[in-house]
C-alpha cells in the first residue's frame, strides 16, 4: 500500500489547500460574498469524506477485484490532481500577507492566473475520471464512486470558477 492510501488527507489537504487559500486571499479585499466564503469552506470536508469513502471502499472484503482496482484508480487520479494544484496553492497564498487588494493591484491577475491553471488541471482530470469510468463501466460499484467523484471535480470547478469571474 502506497503511503497515500495510509494517509488519505495528504490529498486532502492539498485539494482544500488551494481553495481555501484562495478564500482567505480574497475574503480581506472584500471580494467574495458569505455566501461564497462559506461553500469553499465546505469544500473540505467534502473532500474529506470522499476519500474516506473511497480508501474505506476500496479495502472492504466484499468488493470485487475490478471494483478496487477502479476505485484505486480513482485514488491515484486524485493524488495527481492534488500534486497538480499543490504549485498553484503557493502563488494563490502569497496575497495573505498583502494589504490593500484593489482593482490595480498585481496579486489579483497573479490569483486569476493560479484559480485559472486550478481550473483547467481540474477540467483535464475530469475527463481522465470520465476515460476511468468508461473503463469501469462492468464495475457497478466503481461506476458509482466515479459519479461521486465527478461531482466533487464539478462542485470545485464551479467554486473555482465564480471566484475567477469575481477577481
């Protein structure tokens, strides 16, 4: 077993990391609205329970040997989205320690830059996760975790994506 799948909030973290570091750049310019604040800090434990369903899954006794290996797939799609997004966390965090996020300041087109790239490495491992589920498809089990999947990928992009046309 992979160090990963021991500690599933590696992924975790780094998923969550990004959006809430984007939440917390923004929040002090006054740019996002509660609303808004509040649904990516419910992103986490969205994240949290999807890998945990996932890891817990894949090592039940009565799950086939193709319904784990999707699932496992499925793991490791999410690690790579995480490795993805954990260079972008850097750039959007920097403005944490920057007063003043106005109109003309340079950390706003540096934060649009870091939500844009999330977003689309978001997109791009969406469609491998769509690729996966064609794979799985005689995996009933699979089939569903994929789904799950999905729509915390659509539930992210579309958080993500709010807060870029907002910037």
């Amino acid at each position: 077993m992979t160090p990963f799948l021991r500690n599933p909030r590696r992924v975790l973290a780094a998923l969550c990391l990004v959006l809430t570091a984007l939440a917390a750049s923004a929040s002090h310019g006054g740019i996002l609205s509660d609303t808004d604040l509040k649904k990516v800090e419910n992103l986490r434990p969205l994240f949290e329970s999807l890998m945990r369903d996932l890891v817990q899954t894949s090592k039940r006794p009565d799950v086939s040997s193709g319904d784990a290996n999707c699932i496992n797939a499925m793991i490791q799609e999410l690690l790579q989205i995480s490795n993805e997004l954990a260079s972008y966390e850097y750039l959007i965090g920097m403005d944490k320690d920057i007063a003043g996020f106005d109109e003309k300041n340079p950390m706003r087109d540096l934060i649009k830059f870091a939500a844009d790239k999330s977003s689309s490495i978001l997109v791009s491992e969406r469609k491998r996760l769509v690729q996966m589920s064609d794979q799985c498809a005689r995996s009933p089990l699979a089939t569903e975790k994929n789904q799950e999947t999905l729509q915390v990928l659509d539930t992210t992009t579309g958080i993500l994506s709010n807060i870029r046309d907002r910037l």
